[in-house]
C-alpha cells in the first residue's frame, strides 16, 4: 500500500475583485472529493498581507502536508496558469482586504530574491491540456498575495528544512463575473467553475502519485 499523502488546498476568499471567489470554491470543491486514503484539506486564505506568514505557518503546523497547492485569481489569464516562480516583491495596485496598498516591498526583508515552485508543474500543465483544459506553465506570478503565498510557503519550508512541495494555481474569471461587469466593460476571458474545479482534482491526483516524496 502506498504511503498516506496529505495535501492542502489553500484558496483565498474574497477582495476587492472577487466578492465570491472561485479560488476559495474550487479548494472547497477539490477538498470534499473522496480521495480514498489519502488527506486533501481546503483551506480558505483571507486576502491579508500583514497576517499571512502567521496563517501559513499555523496551517502548515497544523496539518503538517506532503504538498501545498494555493489558488487564485488572475484577471486576465486565458487558462490554468501554474505559477514556477514567487518573488520577494509586493505591489498593490489593489488593497488587500486591510486596506493597504503597497509599493515596491520585500516579502521577506533579506530573503532571497525568488524562490522555484516545487510542484510537478509541467506535468500537471500537460494533464491538464490533454483533457482539454487550456493550461501553461508561468514565470509571472504577481507581486499581490498569489506570489506571496507561493514566496511565502517556500520560504518557510527552507527555514524549518521541512519535506513539503509547494506550488500555485491561478484562475481565469468565470464567466459570471466577466458578465457582470457590464456591456461597457471590456470582456477578459473566462473559464467555467466545473472546469477549473477539473484542473484542481488533476493537479491533486499527479500530487498524490509523485514519488518525489
């Protein structure tokens, strides 16, 4: 029998762009499947820089996963992107849901500039595209909370010498929330919630059969 895996799930909630965020519902979404004897957890992350190292930290403490996969949304983004690169950068264009913006600041003061993700990207990008979901590997991640979850988790798992992968999904809009921005608004692409909740079971079944671990 092959070992136990624990796999966490982390999608953030709402924010100025996503009253409902497909983030969070295809965490959920993925986490409730039955995956026979192995742990997927969601996780709900709230849009908040100054808090997210001490959340990360207590999740990771608590369910102390194999693979940590976070979830976002990428206006803009025409497919699943799988994120191979976090950066110790953070720049709000839009606030977080403490209000603060920010410019040109560290993640990590004195941490290392990127960090590679250290998911099976590609493998999960391929997967993806051969059950015909659009899906690409990313070298772009953002300078918003999406990078600093990925910037973060790696980060932490360096510091503690901890066995834990680390990756990052972003999301296109869904349709919904392209329509309702209204005729006067330039449409962005979009992808269905079914769909994207597809690509999160894809990446959670590649996890839960890599033997990196």
């Amino acid at each position: 029998m092959s070992k136990q895996k624990t796999v966490v799930v982390a999608g953030y909630g709402a924010w100025a762009k996503a009253d409902i965020n497909p983030a969070s519902q295809v965490a959920q979404s993925v986490g409730q499947k039955s995956w026979g004897q192995h742990r997927v957890i969601h996780l709900e992350i709230p849009v908040r820089t100054a808090a997210l190292t001490d959340i990360l930290k207590q999740a990771i403490e608590a369910h102390r996963p194999d693979y940590w996969l976070g979830v976002g949304i990428a206006p803009g983004a025409c497919g699943i992107r799988m994120e191979a690169l976090g950066t110790n950068w953070r720049f709000f264009d839009v606030p977080d849901n403490d209000g603060l913006r920010l410019e040109h600041e560290a993640t990590v003061p004195g941490g290392p500039a990127a960090y590679d993700a250290t998911l099976p990207n590609q493998q999960i990008v391929a997967a993806c595209r051969a059950q015909g979901i659009p899906a690409a590997l990313s070298y772009s991640a953002g300078n918003h909370l999406c990078n600093q979850m990925l910037y973060t988790t790696r980060h932490l798992v360096v510091q503690s010498a901890a066995q834990m992968g680390c990756g990052f999904m972003h999301l296109p809009l869904t349709p919904e929330m392209v329509a309702a921005e209204g005729p006067e608004t330039p449409m962005l692409p979009s992808m269905a919630l079914d769909t994207m909740v597809q690509a999160g079971c894809i990446a959670v079944e590649i996890l839960l059969k890599d033997r990196a671990l």
